[in-house]
C-alpha cells in the first residue's frame, strides 16, 4: 500500500475484520471463495506493511523476501484464477457459467504464467515517492499482453455475473484500475491492490440481503475488534 507501513496495519487490520464479518454472512459452501476475499485482501496488506518496515531496516532480508513473496503471490498468482472461479461458484445461470469457466481458463494460464516468474526472475521491493515499486526482470515479451490479461481477468466476472448487485463491485474495481492506471501507473501492483482491498468492503454487502446489513456490519467489525470480553 501506499503512504506508510502505519496504514499498511491498519488497512490491513481493518479489511481483516471485515473479511471474518462476510465470512459470517456466507451461508452457502458455494459462497465461501468470494466471502474470503477480503479476508485474504486484509493479509496481504499487512505483508506490505511488514515489508515497509524491513525496507528500512537492516538484518531482515528473510522476512523481507518472506513479504515480499506473500504479497506478489496473492496478487499476481491468487486473484487472476480466484476472481472468476469463486463467481463461478455462486452462478446459477448456465450460459454464464459456460463464460465464467473461460475466464477461469485464462486467469488460470495468467497465473501458471506469472508463477513461473517469480520462480525464475527477480523481483526487488524498492521504497520510491511514498509507494513500494516493485521491480522486476521478467521477459519484456509477454509483459503487456500479461498485463492486459491481468487487468482483464478478476474483472470482467463481475459483470458476467448474474449475482445481484456484483455489477457495483464492478463498476468500483473498474474505477479504481482505471484511476491507479492513469496516476500512480509505476506503482500499479501496490496501489491497485489497495484500492481492490478498500473497495472489497462492498463483498459483505454483495452478500447481504438488503442496504440495512450494512449497519450490522460495523457492529461485528467493533465485536472482532473490541471484543466485550477479551481473554485475560
């Protein structure tokens, strides 16, 4: 994330919570993929808080690599095939799962795709401007059409789907893309992440069965946090 390894925490804290709450909400086996994303979102955030921290410090290159690994595996292996099938899932309407199952076939070779990088290339976390660029040697070749297909692939699903109100989270992880895109375009993997992370808040909503859940929300976030009788 951006800004500093503080709101790395606390962003990541925060969607944690959150992602327990629409864990709650998930009532069917199907619906337990797309209810754990902003769970894994939240993880993922505090790893870049945490490789904030060893960037600027000496001595702690395992843990370093350690976060590093975590974040980059989660956004570039993780969301490509996760995204479409976890909506696949929750699809009840065949012609769209025939599509959906195509998307999963490409987010899948996206991902095989950049597995095979980070096992065999470089990546260096490098602290520029108040944002972590991650940079990198991967073959110059397939980096744009990667890179198409990445934007492509956890986002096209959503507007596949026939899953009431999936189309809102479409539309602000669409947004966001488009404005990580055009302003903080070298620091696309980090930024993009945070704002995909913020806007997975409107999962529990996807979930819910109406706007007033939202309210019911906040109340299992401040129960996670502040629990009413923390173990002494």
């Amino acid at each position: 994330m951006c800004f500093s390894a503080q709101a790395s925490f606390t962003g990541g804290a925060v969607i944690t919570a959150i992602g327990i709450a629409t864990l709650a909400k998930a009532e069917k086996p199907a619906q337990i993929p797309f209810a754990s994303i902003p769970l894994i979102f939240g993880i993922q955030q505090c790893a870049e808080g945490v490789l904030w921290i060893t960037l600027r410090s000496d001595g702690y290159e395992r843990l370093q690599n350690a976060a590093t690994y975590i974040f980059l595996i989660t956004a570039l292996v993780i969301w490509p095939t996760m995204m479409p099938l976890s909506i696949r899932l929750m699809e009840k309407v065949k012609p769209r799962k025939i599509i959906l199952a195509g998307l999963i076939a490409i987010g899948g070779l996206l991902s095989l795709y950049y597995a095979y990088c980070l096992l065999f290339y470089n990546v260096t976390p490098q602290i520029q401007s108040f944002h972590i660029n991650y940079v990198n040697d991967f073959p110059g070749a397939l980096v744009k059409t990667a890179f198409v297909v990445y934007m492509a692939a956890p986002i096209a699903p959503l507007f596949v789907s026939t899953v009431k109100r999936m189309w809102l989270f479409g539309i602000l992880v669409t947004v966001s893309c488009i404005v990580t895109g055009i302003f903080f375009a070298q620091y696309l993997t980090s930024v993009w992440c945070f704002f995909a992370a913020m806007i997975s808040i409107t999962i529990y909503w996807v979930l819910s069965g109406a706007r007033s859940e939202v309210k019911q929300l906040s109340k299992e976030i401040r129960s996670i946090i502040f629990p009413a009788n923390p173990i002494t």
